[in-house]
C-alpha cells in the first residue's frame, strides 16, 4: 500500500527519471512529468510528450518503471496523457539553468494560442536567442531543426561558438 | 558520466522482450491509459474512417520525406525534414490507434491496431489525400508541396482542436505546434528559392505548377466529415486561410498563383474514397514489403 509519505518518496525518485535525450534535466525539470499517485495501493505515473513522435517517451516509460520498482514501489501503472499539450513553458526554471550551463539556450516564452489562424513567424519578428556560451544577443538561426525534434540550431557572432536552442512551442 | 546520465544510455541500451524500436517491435500503444470511448451520439464506424483519413495523410507524406534521407543537399535540410517525418508520424501512430478503438467500438471485431491498420491494408484501403502519396522530383516540388500540405493541415488541425472528440482534440492541439514549424520551414524555403535567382525562381514556380492540380483534393467536402457534425472538420471551410497563407509567402516569394487546373477525381472518387496515382501502389510495395514478408519478425 502506498500512501502518504511514501507517495512523496515514490514522487521524489520519478521526479529524478533523466531525460534520455537531455540527461542534464529531469523528467520533472522538463514538465513531463505530470503526475504521481495512488490508486488501489498503486502508484500510478502519468506523463505527457512533448511532441507527437518523440521516440524519448517509451525509454523515460521504461526508467520510471525500472526505478520506482528498484526503489520498492512496483508494480507502477505508466500513464500518457495528451491533454493539455505540453508547452516548453512548463520547464522550470532549475531546469532552464541547467539547460544553459550544458550549453543548450533555454526557450523564450512560447506564443500563446490565440484564437484565428496561426500567424506565419516569417511575417513576425522573432526575438533575438542569447548564447548560452557567452550571453551575446548576437546570434544566428542555422536551422530551425536540429538532433532531437525539440531544438533548432543558432550560432553566435559574437563568440563564434554553435549552441542548440530547445525551440518554444 | 553521471549515475544518472549512465542509467538514461543504459536503459536506451537496454535489451528486454519489450524494449525496440521498428515494426513488431513491441512498441507500446501510443494511446495508453487514455479514455477512448466514443462521445456520445457520434457514429463509430464514421469516427474511425475519419481518423484513418487523417492518419492516413500523416504516414505516407511521413513515408514520403523519409524516402529524402541521404539525398538532401545539406544535413541541416535533411536533418529538418527527418524531424518532420518523425512529427507526422506520431500523429499517423496517435490518429491509427484512434480509428482501432473507434472500429472495435463500432464491432463487430476487435479493431486493428497500428501496425495492421499500417501495413495489412492494400491500396484502396487507404484513405489520404492524392497530394500527401505524390514523389518529389526536386527540392522545389519538396518544398512546395511542404507549404500547401502543412498550410492546409494547420487550419485543419488548428480547427480540430475544438472537436467534440476530447481524444482527436488534443491529438490535433499538439499537431497544431508542431505544423505551425513545419509550414514555416517551408514558407522560408520557397520565399528563398523564388525570391532568388532567376533559376531558382524559375525552378520554384515550375514546381507549383506540376503540384497544384492536386491541391483541389484537399477542400472537397466527404460523407464521412459530413456524418460527424462537431467531431470532423469540413474541408471546405479552410480553403479561405490556406489562400490566405499561399497567397502572404507567394507575395514575399515574388511568384504568381499556379494557374494549372486541379487534377479531376476518377469516377467520382478520389484518395478519400481509396483511390489512387500510380505512384501510390510503388510507396505501399516498399512501406509494407518487410512486415508482410515477415509478419512476426522482431529485432
């Protein structure tokens, strides 16, 4: 039976789960996780993708069982849920200093869903990414996709270096 | 390499009886523990062959892009495109999952799931659009046909958000994010080929020529959207916004409409009602040639 403390500490070791893809944050750094709790004395995991074909999700299904089992809390119920979609606004802020330190810029606030049509970025501004290297506004976009489906690639003109940008959605 | 950085590569690594990643491959339904019951009043049997439209779109163009890889003049472009691919076809896998459960409510059987609905149904049995099966013959054709496909289902998708279907609601509002980078890659791209040199811009607008007889197809109004009020999109109503966006990139792309007359239905029917180009018959051969020949393969 898992109740009380021991949902806080099953909460503690799956908010821990690294992000295969960017194992510098947490599941929870990340805004993936979106839930721990108990149901029939089970503890129940409920995480969400971050985008439709992220491969990243069945491996972070497959370590949230893992530990949570290792730590004493199996069997664990894996639960995706698709509603509401996720928003790189749900990384934390440990999460987005993290991302810096290892060199990846965190993403500016994402566009906020207004109702009508989805306006074109080309016919808007986009705001300008600092270098996460050296803190320079001067940068470029080099593509707007890059390794994993969450981040684009940018260049700084100031220090020259090429950094990842977790893009804002 | 921190403990936890060894524990995420190791359990990528990882070898066990449910842990891989190709067909039959034990992969995990991408619908699981989500509440897919049919709303009420809503007709099953419709709901799933709306789904499988729909899904349907995303797996072959996914099918399509991937057959660029290796071939793309940089590996940023291909690297683009591999992202694209890998977005469609998670909605193609949420979307199949869908109609599955719709046909199992609708019964007799069980429903299909994913990888049946996928690889066992022949040609007549899919239901995409004739744009979303067509091979690029060039980067032009690539990109442009990347700008009406992704216009088109952003509006449709941006729509389908507010569908009485909770579960097709939130697949589109996901999708929504993701198309709104895909139509821009491409807007930026056609902007750029069109707005370059006279070759490339003689190129880009050849390219819209040959693609746009089949961009009729995709505001035809379907007895299936029809028989689902509130839960389907008609297509109809998002010829004004994808004009809208043609229009604001062909501007800024200094390119003129396509004037070439849409491509006419076969009998009355076209990919919606199952039927095909020729070329359609060639992706299926290769998209399905592994799981047929092997229909219990793992690795």
């Amino acid at each position: 039976m898992v109740t009380g403390t021991g949902l806080v500490a099953a909460r503690e070791v799956a908010a821990a789960v690294p992000d295969p893809e960017l194992p510098m944050v947490t599941v929870a750094d990340l805004g993936i996780l979106r839930d721990v709790s108990e149901e029939s004395g089970q503890v129940v995991v409920t995480i969400t993708p971050t985008y439709s074909g992220c491969p990243a999700l069945r491996e972070i299904a497959q370590d949230l069982r893992h530990r949570l089992t290792a730590a004493g809390f199996g069997p664990v119920t894996v639960r995706t849920s698709l509603s509401p979609a996720w928003t790189s606004d749900w990384i934390s802020p440990a999460g987005a200093a993290k991302l810096r330190a290892a060199g990846i810029a965190p993403p500016h606030a994402a566009r906020a869903p207004r109702p009508g049509p989805v306006p074109l970025t080309l016919l808007t501004s986009r705001p300008a990414v600092p270098c996460p290297v050296c803190g320079s506004s001067d940068t470029t976009q080099t593509a707007a996709f890059s390794a994993t489906a969450c981040k684009a690639l940018y260049r700084c003109e100031s220090c020259r270096e090429p950094f990842e940008y977790l893009k804002d959605i | 390499m921190s403990e936890d950085e060894f524990a995420a590569y190791q359990s990528l690594a990882q070898e066990s009886e449910d842990h891989r990643w190709a067909f039959g491959t034990g992969f995990t339904d991408p619908l699981e523990g989500i509440d897919t019951s049919v709303p009420a009043g809503a007709d099953p049997a419709a709901l799933a062959a709306y789904c499988l439209m729909l899904g349907d779109d995303a797996l072959i163009y996914s099918h399509r892009l991937q057959q660029w890889m290796t071939r793309m003049p940089e590996l940023e472009e291909e690297t683009a495109l591999a992202n694209i691919a890998l977005d469609l076809l998670g909605q193609a896998r949420m979307l199949l999952a869908r109609a599955g459960r719709a046909e199992a409510a609708a019964g007799p059987g069980p429903g299909r799931d994913e990888d049946r609905l996928a690889f066992f149904r022949d040609e007549h049995e899919f239901r995409n659009v004739r744009l979303a099966e067509r091979a690029d013959a060039d980067f032009a054709e690539l990109v442009g046909r990347l700008l009406i496909f992704s216009a088109w289902r952003l509006a449709l998708l941006s729509r389908l958000a507010g569908s009485a279907d909770p579960v097709l609601a939130a697949i589109a509002a996901k999708g929504v994010k993701e198309l709104t980078y895909h139509r821009d890659y491409a807007a930026q791209w056609v902007i750029r080929l069109g707005d370059g040199t006279a070759l490339s811009r003689g190129k880009m607008q050849a390219a819209l020529e040959i693609i746009w007889p089949l961009a009729g197809d995709l505001f035809r109004t379907d007895p299936v959207t029809a028989a689902l009020p509130g839960i389907a999109v008609d297509p109809a109503e998002l010829r004004g916004e994808v004009d809208e966006v043609l229009h604001a990139v062909l501007a800024e792309a200094t390119l003129e409409r396509p004037r070439s007359a849409p491509m006419a239905p076969v009998s009355g029917r076209t990919g919606r009602d199952g039927v095909h180009t020729e070329a359609f018959g060639y992706l299926l051969a290769e998209l399905q040639s592994l799981p047929r020949a092997h229909p219990d393969a793992t690795w």
